[in-house]
C-alpha cells in the first residue's frame, strides 16, 4: 500500500468518525427510577437535557428519597447512552470493514 492510499484511507475514517459523533449527540435515551417516578433525558455526550419528577414527591418530606432517585435515574439513563454510543461505534467499525471487537474510541 502506498502512501497516497493509506492518507486517504486515514482521511475516510477521520470523516467516518466525525459523522458518528454528530449522530451520537443527536441521540437521546431517557432513564427512570422508582417506577417513573424520577425519568431523566440525556443525549449522546451524556449532557443532561430533562428532568421530570412526579409531584407526588415534591414535599419536604420525600427529599433525600427524591436525591436517591435523581441519581438512580442518571446512572440509568447514562447505561443506555453509553449502550447507543458503543452500539453506533461498532456499525461504524463493521462498515469501515474492521474486525469484531476492534475498538474505535
């Protein structure tokens, strides 16, 4: 393979990966806890976007419950983006004609 080739290849996959990572933060995935009670939306850089809290919580009384619940939702949400980011990753790695389990990121 000769030089011209393989800076051109480099080029495709440089493209390749600026793509996917505008797709990835154009992704979402919403995670919950205490049965809905607590849902949170992150996108695919992991920044969160919303927060909703059912009003049933909202009383002084439920406060360190509705913390514990903000932070179940967040790790739940930030798993499923995590899980839509690798699954992107390896669409892009099989494209590219790389073999399994060859990591792009």
């Amino acid at each position: 393979m000769d030089l011209v080739n393989l800076l051109k290849q480099a080029k495709d996959v440089q493209s390749r990966m600026k793509a996917m990572q505008d797709h990835v933060s154009t992704m979402e995935a919403e995670g919950s806890a205490g049965a809905g009670l607590v849902r949170m939306t992150l996108n695919g850089k992991s920044e969160l976007r919303q927060v909703a809290i059912d009003p049933s919580l909202l009383n002084p009384d439920n406060r360190q419950m509705v913390a514990d619940l903000v932070v179940a939702a967040h790790a739940d949400a930030k798993a499923k983006v995590e899980q839509l980011v690798a699954e992107e990753m390896q669409k892009v790695a099989r494209e590219m004609g790389l073999p399994p389990g060859l990591g792009l990121g």
